[in-house]
C-alpha cells in the first residue's frame, strides 16, 4: 500500500513538471522590466521648427490575463525630460510622465515563443515646463495606443521580452496666451526586456 502512494505522489509530481500543467499553476499576473528607446515624430504646427530629443527610458510594465490569450498591461515609467528645440536650438526643456493601458491578445499556438497584439490609451501629463517668457504648453494629452511583441520563454517564469509600441501624444502650444499651434511626440517605442511570470 505504501509503495503505491509513492508511485501516485511520483506520476502527480511529473505531470505538474508538463509544461502545460505548470503554466496552469501560474498565477495570471506578469511583470516586466524594459529598456525602451523613444524616437519622437517631431509633428510642428507653430511654424518655430519645435523638436525634442530622442532617448532611452526605463519601462515598467504589469500584466494581468484573463484567458491565456487575453491580457490587460498598464505600462510605467519615471517623469522623462527632453530638450525641446527651435530650429535646432535649445529653447528649453520639458518633462512628461505618459502611463498607457492596453488590451492584448496573445498567440499561444507558436512553439518556443508567444507573440502578442495590443492596443489601448495613453493618458500624458507634461510638467517642469522651462520655455522663453510667454511661451507655455497644455499640461495634458490622452491618446490611442498600438501594440506589437513576443515573448520567449528562457528558464523557469522568465522570458525575453521585444516590444514595439506607437503613443499618440501631443499639446497645444502658446504664445501670450494665445494658441499658436500643435506639437506632436507621436513617439515610436522600441523595447527589449525581460518578463517574470508567477
């Protein structure tokens, strides 16, 4: 009798060693940590030839999945600043701090890697304006957000992450208190990271 618990508690602990059972046992959060290189599409409507840097920033990200093919992010970072340009000259500089949520739809019929589709909102929050006397920005942006990446396992919970997102953020600028025109970041995201799943 003793044996036979022993070879049922051996053939249980094999089967959770599946690697269908043990996504099973995961809980449905994810966390991932990225560096992300912002490239800003620089879209002027002022007629002052307006550009900002382009950069690397660190990303934060949370998944929560719903299905194994349905997933909710809520993408994070730190205020970022750039240096804002007139024509090539440093006129100033700005911060902005743009938390962005998506849906996703993940791929889960591929072998050895797990794309993923997304798309959501980004919510912008610009502050620390330093521009010339007079000249201002509005403080917030909301836009639409897309969504392209993988995933691919490594050891255990973790995984190597590449992602691409495209964030629609832009402000009206000011001069005298009066609306001059639109600056457009419409950044492209390029990011590579790892993700640890629980």
């Amino acid at each position: 009798m003793q044996k036979k618990k022993l070879l049922a508690a051996a053939a249980l602990a094999s089967l959770l060693c599946v690697p269908g059972f043990a996504q099973q046992a995961q809980t449905p959060w994810q966390l991932r940590v990225r560096a992300v290189h912002l490239q800003s599409a620089n879209g002027d409507s002022t007629g002052l030839g307006l550009t900002i840097n382009d950069k690397w920033i660190p990303e934060l990200d949370v998944s929560y999945f719903f299905t194994p093919n349905i997933a909710a992010e809520l993408v994070l970072t730190v205020p970022q600043e750039h240096t804002v340009r007139s024509n090539g000259t440093d006129i100033g500089s700005v911060k902005h701090l743009p938390p962005t949520l998506l849906a996703q739809y993940h791929f889960t019929n591929f072998q050895g890697f797990r794309p993923y589709l997304g798309a959501g909102i980004n919510f912008t929050r610009f502050s620390s304006v330093n521009l010339p006397a007079g000249v201002d920005v509005d403080r917030n942006s909301f836009g639409g957000a897309l969504q392209a990446g993988v995933d691919i396992p490594l050891t255990g919970q973790w995984s190597l992450n590449l992602d691409v997102k495209k964030v629609w953020i832009q402000t009206d600028v000011s001069a005298a208190g009066a609306r001059i025109g639109t600056f457009k970041v419409d950044p492209v995201l390029l990011g590579v990271g790892v993700g640890y799943r629980f």
